[in-house]
C-alpha cells in the first residue's frame, strides 16, 4: 500500500515534469520553423504582389534624405508590374501647397500627395482624401504596418486620429527622433550607452570640449525644428502641451512644472555644451557637426541615418551609432513621431485611385518595404523588415534602436490648431535658447497664445498658474 | 454731297459713326489690354479684400467662407508679432536702401570715370542679380556658418572670437542687410551708371571751364541731372525692400526669436503655415495699402517730382 502509494506520487511528478517539459519546449523548439514560415527574411522575385494593370499614376513626394530608395524602389515596382509611375519631387517647403492645391482644385494632377503628419489632420477634415475602403471595400492594413500612433485615421465623431474612425491614408516613412552619438569615443572612454539624461550630462562632461567637440547639440532654430526637438523632453518628464486633447480638454498644460523642468534641461544643454549658435541649428546644421566629428551626441530624425556612413560625405564612418532617445532617471522614454503619409485625393477618377491604392499595396508589403529600406528608404513602415536580414548588416545597425524606439513614439499637434501652435511654440522656445525670454516667461507667454489659439477655435480650455518668471 | 448737305442742316459738322469710331480708336485698341489688366489685378483685388472679412474653413471637400466682419481686425489689433514685423522691415528698408543707394552711386561715379575694360566690370557687377535667391540664401548660410564658414575663419585667423552671425539677436539683423546690400548694390550700380552716362557732356565740360571744383560738379551738376534716375532706383528699392521674403527666408526664417522677422515673412507664415486665410489676407491687404501710400507720399514730394513719370 505504502510503495503503491510512493509508485503513484512518482507517477504524478513525471506526468506534471512531462507536461510542464512539453508545454515549455514545444514553443521553443518550433519558434524558429514558425517564424521562417511565416516570414522570409529577405524577399524573393516570385514572393512581390500581383496588383494588375493599372493607368499611369503621378505621385507627389518630397525631396527627403530618404527618397533615393523611395525613387529605386518605384522602378522596381514599375519593372514588376509594367504599371507606370511619375513622380512629381519637391522640396520639403513646397510640398504642403502643393498637396493642397491639388485636393483643393477640380482635378488634382496627382494621384497620390506625401503628407508630414502634422498637416494630415487639416486634409481629413477638410475632406480632401478618399477614405481608402471607398476606393477598395476590401482593402485590410497588414498588421505589420506601424500605425505610427493612429495618425492613418480619421474619427468624424471625435474631430481625433484614432483607430475607431476610417482609414485615411498610409505611412510613406516612418521618422521617429533617435538619440545619435560617437560610439568609437563611448568605447574609448569605456562609457555606456546613456540611457537617462544624467548619462548624457556626464558623457558630455567627460568627453565633450569647447570648440572642438560639443558635448550635445539641440535643433534650437525657430519653427518646427525646436518644437519638435523638444518633444522627446516634455513628454519623457510627464508633460504635454494640452491636457486631454482626445477627450476634447484642450486645458494648455505647456507652462507646467514638468514643462519648465524640460525646458531649463534643454537649455542647460544647449548653454553648456552646445555651440553658441544653437538658436540656429536646424537639422542639415546637426547633420553636419555630427558627420564632420564636431558632435558629441545630439537627437535627430531616423531619416538622417544614411549621412554618417557615406565616406563622400561623412569623416566618421562606422563610429556613430544610435539608441532610444535617454530619459529622466524618474521619467519615460519618449520620441516625437515625424512620418509621412500618403493620401489618395478625393477629386480623381476612380481608376485613377484603384491605381493609386495598387502601387500602396505592393508597397507596403514585406518585400517592397525591405527593398526601400535596402536601397536607402529609411525608415521603412513594417514591423517584420526589421526582423529580417538587414538587421545584421551593419549599415543597418539603426534598426535595434528605431524598433524599441516605436513604443513611445507619440504623435503630438493632432488638430486644427495644431500649425498654429507650432509657430506659438516654435518661437518662445527659440527666444529662451537665444536669452531673450527665461523658460519661465517662454513658457507662460506660449500657454496664453495658445489658449487664445483654442479659444478662437472654439475648444474647451483653460490655463494653469503662471510659472515663476 | 452727303456730309455737305448734313452741315448745312445743322450750321455744324455732323459726326458719323466712323468719325466717332475714328475719334476713340486710340482707347477701343486699349480696352482689351485694360480689361484683361482689370481681372488680373482687380479681380485678385476684390477676392482678398472679401476674404480680410471672412474665415475660411474647409469641411467636405469645399470652402467654407464665413464672413465675420471686424474679427480679423481685432486679431489684428492684438498682433504683437506683426508690429515687431513692421518695425523690422522698416529697420531694413530704411539702412538696406540706404547704403545700396550710397555704395551705388558711388560705384557708378567711380565707373564713369574708368575707359578701360567696361564689359568685363559690368558683367561682373551684374553677376549677383544673376544668382537664384535659393544659391544666394545657400551661399551666405555656409559663408556665415559658425563652425565652418569663412567669416568667423577669417576672424579666428586675426585672432578674435568667432561670432553667431545669424544666431545672435543682435547681429542677425545686420547679417541679412549685409546679403541684401550684396545682392542689389549692382542693380543700384548698373541703372545709376546708364544715367550718368547719358548726360550731356556739354554741361559738364561747361562746368569745367567755370572752375566748378570735383564736390560742386558732383552736387551742382551731376546730382540734379540724375535726380530722376535715383528717384525710380530709390522707388524701386524701397518697394522690393519692402517685399523682401527669400533672403531672410533662407537665411534665418525670421530668427532667432524675432530678430528678423518682416512683414512678407510672416504674412506667409500666417498664409500658407497656420493656414488662416482671412487673417492673411488682411495682413495682405494692408501691405498694399501701406506700399500704395508710400508711393503716393513719394510722388508728391519734391524728390517724387524729379522722377520722368512726374511732369
């Protein structure tokens, strides 16, 4: 009875070791079939989709770091499908009039306008764009396709980008700020890759030296350059320009506490490490001090990535490498989102948006997404390209960081209002870098601009206290 | 027979059609050019003038005017922006055209002088209005780099501190008068040099033989001959001063802070960046108006007078 009884209880442990040994193993041992099954990891001619034939198509896109591979990238298409495209380039400043134009007239020219994301809401709402089910009641987002925080749609219920309204457009690129630095001197001085802004404080401090080599550069020029810079640091402390947007609480929350803490950080940045013109840095300005050796560290758009190892242009090939942009010791990580979207203008053909809607499809599927990134298309919108091969070659080794990037990547300025508020913030951050106003001041005066900003567009708003000037 | 007859009815000429048609030829033969001028200039008139009373929103695809009378005045009123922008241009206007009309006709006078080798200084005179704005925003930029640009190299050469040429607040300003005064001081230089060189040689020998000093022939004779010359350089300087856009554009965006923010570049912004249309047109509608008023000071000034169009 006794050793029945011993013989059962050893019994028992087997089976529970067996089922646990299973159910622990099996994954392990079929996580590598499953995912090569279910993605290759670099595309194959037969594997590219079939979209049929099409009319000629005419795309409006922006002549961007990135639009070499976006150029190689719509022959290849052309080859694959004997569809043919034309691409109307523009530089970045012409391109917002130019999409408007077009979907503000009878018949726009183009069949396809690259939109930056903040200027996608006044196209939405102005009804300019086909929602693409209209064009194709079939069509599905591939779930590896980053949303990029929603911007690709439009709830009319809500006046907000979110999943819950129609899809309006898809990502062209996917820009998000990343943290650059000189890995080689990291090395050298056996310093880690920073992850918190006292990282960044101390690299700067042990490695930077006036006039050769500034410890941390900020994109201080006026307009969107600053604005946008300086998101990664309100958000990472907990702050925000308006209080609850989506739920419609356009309350300005810009001259908070935690506002002020980001801005005297920046500026200390700015003040103690940077150039002394640091009021005028836009982004070929951080591109060129980065390339020529002259930086440190500083924050820049994904996009810029291809500049650091050209050897024509760069004098510090292989010894840049990226990371998450660092974070407060007690805050979040946090980048700004700065994509692009393609959108379908409402007023063409019908054929003419199937065609449009056909070269997007072939596109974003895994193979033309890793062919735009392979030929210089960075960063591509699928998550699974960066899965594939590419991570491993070291040209590529800007993807590890522009993944664990994406999850705190934010879409700020969702509204209306959003392009005023961006001149409002665009210029008192400037005239805090330049010392014509201190964070306090900046601060305040850009929280009452905006709130007449929201009060003029008829929000619900409000203000905080005045900071201390 | 007929025409006689017709005068001796009425004891005068009587005019047929023809005579009619003949009499008016000249403005018939202006009509259409008048008329196609009219809806170039005041059709566009008439729109933004509507739109400075209106908002302009855009839903379904479609315009929404709404007309909301003196709202974008009292915008307008509380535009502390504009008025910094205002003031800048007239800062700009005032010491660009300044020193281009000075540096201007001093050239030309040194020019009249030189026999040798006209063509090649006047084409290189002529080389900077040649540049595309877009080369010249670009060129400047690099020149005033702060790392890397010429100026602040030459400075370190000579032993000084290199400076933020267009990052500082107080030599932005003068950054972009310096590019401006580079790019126009030729156009200044080539139509002042045609005016001087189509005085008459008589007078000026005259005043020779008088005994007239260098100081006299230059302030007696040369300056009051070639007054109607400067006065149109001077009308057009100042309005395309006025308008400047592409150089401050380029070069500083109306930065750092305000330093160089003008009236064109913030309309724009206002336009085309913020998208509020009825606010920019009427920021638009008084840029013309303060032009329009300019030009109609000037005319009836005594320097206004000198010019061809006055008599």
């Amino acid at each position: 009875m006794c050793s029945h009884a011993k013989r059962l209880r050893i019994l028992t442990r087997l089976s529970i070791w067996a089922v646990l040994a299973t159910s622990w193993g099996a994954p392990i041992a079929l996580a590598p079939v499953t995912a090569e099954a279910a993605q290759p990891a670099r595309p194959t001619k037969d594997l590219f989709l079939d979209v049929g034939k099409h009319p000629p198509i005419t795309l409006l896109i922006n002549q961007s770091p990135w639009y070499g591979g976006f150029e190689k990238v719509v022959k290849l298409y052309e080859e694959q499908t004997g569809n043919k495209v034309t691409l109307d380039v523009s530089p970045y400043a012409g391109m917002l009039e130019k999409a408007r134009n077009a979907a503000r007239g009878k018949e726009s020219p183009f069949d396809w306008v690259n939109i930056d994301t903040q200027n996608t809401v006044e196209f939405y709402l102005g009804g300019f764009l086909a929602p693409l089910r209209e064009i194709d009641p079939d069509f599905r987002l591939d779930p590896q396709v980053s949303r990029y925080d929603d911007c690709l749609f439009w709830n009319e219920r809500t006046q907000w980008r979110d999943r819950d309204g129609v899809l309006m457009g898809l990502p062209v690129q996917g820009n998000v700020n990343l943290y650059y630095y000189r890995s080689d001197l990291f090395q050298q001085a056996g310093l880690k890759t920073p992850e918190t802004w006292d990282d960044v404080v101390a690299a700067a401090e042990k490695l930077g030296k006036a006039g050769e080599l500034y410890g941390f550069v900020v994109r201080g020029e006026r307009g969107n350059a600053i604005r946008y810079d300086w998101m990664s640091y309100l958000l990472g402390v907990g702050g925000s320009i308006e209080k609850d947007a989506p739920s419609g609480d356009f309350t300005v929350t810009v001259n908070s506490p935690q506002a002020k803490r980001a801005l005297d950080f920046y500026l200390s940045l700015a003040k103690r490490f940077g150039p002394p013109n640091s009021g005028a840095i836009g982004q070929n300005d951080l591109i060129q001090l980065m390339t020529t050796g002259k930086a440190l560290q500083l924050n820049m758009v994904a996009a810029a990535w291809p500049n650091m190892d050209n050897p024509e242009r760069s004098r510090v090939v292989g010894k840049v490498n990226v990371a998450v942009i660092p974070r407060p010791a007690d805050g979040v990580f946090a980048t700004p989102i700065g994509n692009w979207v393609s959108g379908i203008p409402r007023n063409i053909p019908a054929e003419r948006k199937k065609a449009a809607l056909a070269f997007m499809k072939w596109f974003l599927t895994f193979e033309g997404q890793y062919k735009f990134a392979e030929f210089g298309g960075i960063p591509p919108v699928r998550m699974d390209v960066f899965d594939s091969d590419l991570v491993a070659r070291p040209e590529f080794r800007w993807m590890v960081a522009y993944k664990k990037s994406l999850p705190y990547a934010r879409q700020v300025l969702g509204y209306k209002e959003g392009a005023q508020v961006e001149a409002i913030l665009g210029l008192r951050l400037n005239q805090a870098v330049v010392g014509e106003l201190t964070a306090g001041k900046a601060l305040n005066l850009a929280a009452e601009e905006i709130y007449k900003a929201f009060q003029q567009g008829g929000r619900r708003t409000g203000l905080l206290p005045k900071l201390p000037e | 027979m007929g025409k006689a007859a017709a005068v001796e009815e009425t004891g005068r000429p009587a005019r047929s059609v023809a005579d009619l048609l003949d009499a008016t030829f000249q403005y018939w033969a202006l009509a259409p050019a008048l008329l196609l001028l009219l809806c170039l200039t005041l059709y566009p008139m008439l729109s933004i003038l509507r739109m400075a009373f209106s908002t302009i929103d855009f839903a379904q695809g479609q315009f929404l005017w709404t007309f909301t009378g003196l709202q974008n005045w009292r915008t307008f009123l509380e535009d502390w922006l504009f008025r910094v922008a205002l003031r800048n241009t007239i800062l700009f206007v005032v010491a660009a055209v300044t020193v281009e009309m000075l540096l201007g006709l001093a050239l030309a006078l040194l020019a009249c002088q030189i026999q040798m080798g006209k063509s090649i200084y006047r084409t290189i005179m002529v080389l900077p209005i040649l540049v595309p704005a877009v080369a010249i925003g670009c060129m400047w930029r690099l020149m005033y780099n702060y790392d890397f640009g010429i100026f602040n190299r030459l400075l370190v050469a000579l032993g000084a501190r290199p400076l933020a040429w267009l990052a500082d607040p107080r030599l932005a300003m003068p950054s972009v008068i310096l590019v401006d005064i580079w790019h126009w001081v030729p156009f200044v230089f080539l139509i002042l040099l045609a005016g001087l060189e189509a005085l008459p040689v008589e007078v000026l020998e005259a005043a020779n033989v008088d005994g007239a000093s260098g100081w006299q022939r230059l302030r007696l004779v040369i300056l009051p001959m070639v007054g109607p010359t400067l006065s149109v350089v001077l009308l057009f300087r100042t309005i395309f001063a006025f308008k400047v856009f592409d150089e401050i554009f380029l070069l500083t965006s109306g930065g750092p802070g305000t330093a160089t923010e003008v009236v064109s570049l913030y309309i724009y912004k206002v336009f085309f960046a913020e998208n509020r249309l009825g606010y920019g047109a009427l920021l638009a509608v008084l840029t013309i108006l303060t032009i329009c008023a300019f030009v109609g000071t000037y005319r009836w000034t005594r320097l206004g007078s000198r010019a061809p169009w006055a008599s």
